[in-house]
C-alpha cells in the first residue's frame, strides 16, 4: 500500500526567499544561480499552464520546475528512472556497499578546490579498487560510484560510496569469478593504497599549480605548510569501508538513489524555522536507533547548504571497471550468460513523470482534486520572465 504523499510545512526554498538578505552582496556567482532556481522553482518566473477540469470546470495554475540538480523539489522522474536503470542492471551475485573517506584536515582544502579535489577522491578510490582487485582477485571488476559532500547536520564531509559486485571476469572474458560469501577485498590495503594514491595525486596538482588557497587556508600556500599538511595526513587513517549490504544491493541502490540528484537535506527533514531557527531531524552515528532534533540559524542554515553546490557540469555519478559507461551493456550481457541468467530489459523506462508519479507515489497530477473525477486540461500556456523575444 503506497503512503499517501504529504507537502512538508516548510522548505528550502521558503527559507531562502525570506532570509536571503542575511547573505550579504558577495554571494558567489554559483551559489547565486542555486538561490535563485530554488527560489524560482514552480512559481510564474520560470512560466507554466493554466489548468481546467474537463468535468467541473475546476481552474488552477501549473507553474515549471527549475530543473536545477541542486532543488529539493526537483529531478524526481531522474532519480526514479536512476534508481531503476542500476536495479535492472544488477549482475547475478552478492553486491558489496564500499565508502572512501578522507581525514578531517584535507576538508578546507578540498572545499576550496571542489572540481580538482572531488575528481582526484573519484580517481584515487576507483584506481585503488581496481588495482588491488587484480592483485587479490585476479580479475577484472566493475563498479559505480557516487560522491556525497555532507553529512546528516550538514557540514562538509566529502566521501564517495560504491557498489561492487562480488566478482570479475577473466581478461579473456569468458569466464566469470565470484568471490567468496562475505569477502570481496582487504580493507587495510584498500585503506593503505588509497592513502599514497590521494596523497600522491594532490601533491601532484598543488606542484601543477592547479590548487588555489584563499582565505582561511591562504598559509597552506607556503611549500613547507602544504608539505607538513601532507606529512600529518601520512599518519592518518584514511577510512575505508567495505562490507556486504544487509538488506541486498536494491536496497543500497534505493539509498544512493535519495541523494544522486539533489544536495544535502530534503525538504521533509526540516520541521519549522522559528525565531530565526531551522529545526530539522538528522541521525547521529553514535545513536543510530532514532532520529534527534538540530537548530542552525538560519544563516548559518545557508551557507552549510550552499557549501555543497557542485562545480559546473561537475558528474557526480560515475562507472568503472567492466561496468564503465561504454562497456557496461555488453559486459553486463556477457556475465549474465555465463550466469545462465536470462537478459530482460525494463519497460518503467520509458514511463513520462506523470506515470512514475502515479506508481511510485499514487499522486494522479491530472486527476481534479474539486470533483476527483475529471481530468485537467491545458487551456492557456504563460512564458516564463526570462523568456526573449
């Protein structure tokens, strides 16, 4: 039985509207062209229809979405269609949920070097799965990953997860290997591996003069204070993490899938703004059992959430391995017939937002919510503000 859909009492976007002054003049252009799409996003800006009943003649107003991958309220039929295009493309194996985190001391550089720092994070871990899969396994895998920059109370938390299924083909690629039960790799050698690859790939771009330090971390542009940044971190553990998903790889999926086309909280996390206060319910590792209730100031509210806008044209979601983007359908096809597993292909694909709407949430958006039998119908389109001549 599908949960009825219910509109949050406050969002994202209220809060920028009314509180957006608190940001000052100097507002970066990237952050400003998020404000304004979240803010614009459905409202007679960006243009829409009017709609009446073809039963009752029931009027309302349909205004656009912003479409921007940074709005709560958007990209919806793209992350449904994301999360079933990966579930149809599930191997015949066990599947392994991998995270690769970096130490607390390499998060103000990164922040200021999000395109550099974010590719070599994607580079790195991939390159470290890889290699030590050929070492270990002896064999070819594949893998997609996904990059999250925050953590439940919205600081800065870059870290990447990966599904791994638990096997490789053979170079020659007839011949399929499946790794045992509940083992796939060595977690102190990805740990290791992915420590010197990091490290290396930075220090490389800082000799490059690729990265920038203004501000807060202006000193780390002194050669002796980045060497000793990098020293320090030497003696950190990079934490990797990598199991078997209790609840199978459909449910890892489903969980990426709430984060692949939107930015750090959703709209039904926050619960009120009061006094100048967001309250919202986030999930402290420490008590995982239930979720806690935090308050930011408002301002400080938006600058976290603005600290997790992505570099333009910046792919958060990449593949690798025998699963790479050029290579997947015919790799995934080649290991299901070793498998013996019949190839199907999903029909959902092809489902228009309106149709994933009806399935997924059991809201019908053309059903008259005044006589709840009869069906809207475009009578008038409006442009949008920015619209030209």
């Amino acid at each position: 039985m599908k949960t009825p859909y219910k509109k949050p009492n406050i969002e994202i976007a209220d809060i920028f509207k009314n509180y957006r002054h608190l940001l000052g003049e100097k507002v970066p252009f990237n952050h400003t062209r998020v404000i304004n799409a979240i803010t614009n996003c459905r409202t007679d800006v960006l243009g829409g229809h009017q709609l009446k009943c073809d039963t009752c003649d029931f009027k309302k107003q349909a205004y656009n979405s912003c479409r921007n991958r940074h709005c709560p309220k958007c990209q919806f039929t793209a992350r449904q269609k994301w999360i079933e295009a990966r579930t149809e493309d599930l191997l015949p194996c066990k599947y392994f949920h991998a995270v690769f985190t970096v130490p607390s001391e390499l998060r103000p550089l990164m922040l200021r070097n999000k395109k550099i720092c974010y590719d070599i994070l994607f580079k790195a871990a991939s390159e470290t799965l890889k290699e030590v899969a050929k070492t270990h396994f002896k064999a070819d895998i594949g893998f997609f990953g996904v990059l999250h920059t925050w953590s439940q109370t919205l600081v800065d938390h870059p870290h990447v997860h990966f599904v791994i299924p638990g096997g490789g083909l053979k170079k020659d690629k007839n011949q399929w290997l499946p790794c045992s039960e509940n083992y796939l790799l060595p977690v102190k050698t990805l740990s290791k591996v992915f420590r010197a690859k990091f490290l290396e790939k930075i220090e490389e771009a800082n000799n490059k003069n690729k990265l920038i330090f203004p501000g807060q971390i202006e000193q780390l542009s002194h050669p002796g204070i980045f060497r000793e940044l990098i020293l320090t971190c030497v003696k950190k553990s990079f934490n990797v993490d990598i199991r078997k998903p209790f609840s199978g790889p459909k449910a890892v999926i489903r969980y990426l899938g709430g984060y692949t086309h939107r930015i750090a909280i959703s709209n039904h996390r926050i619960i009120k703004v009061e006094n100048d206060q967001v309250y919202f319910k986030y999930r402290d590792p420490n008590d995982p059992s239930k979720k806690k209730v935090m308050s930011l100031h408002v301002k400080e509210f938006m600058r976290r959430y603005l600290l997790h806008t992505l570099p333009s044209g910046f792919v958060r979601i990449r593949h690798y391995g025998i699963l790479s983007s050029r290579m997947k359908k015919k790799n995934s096809i080649q290991v299901k017939k070793l498998c013996k597993v019949k190839v199907n292909f999903c029909a959902k694909l092809q489902e228009s937002w309106k149709e994933l709407l009806i399935r997924i949430k059991g809201v019908d958006p053309d059903k008259c919510p005044s006589c709840e039998t009869g069906k809207f119908e475009i009578k008038v389109s409006f442009a949008s503000l920015f619209s030209t001549a």
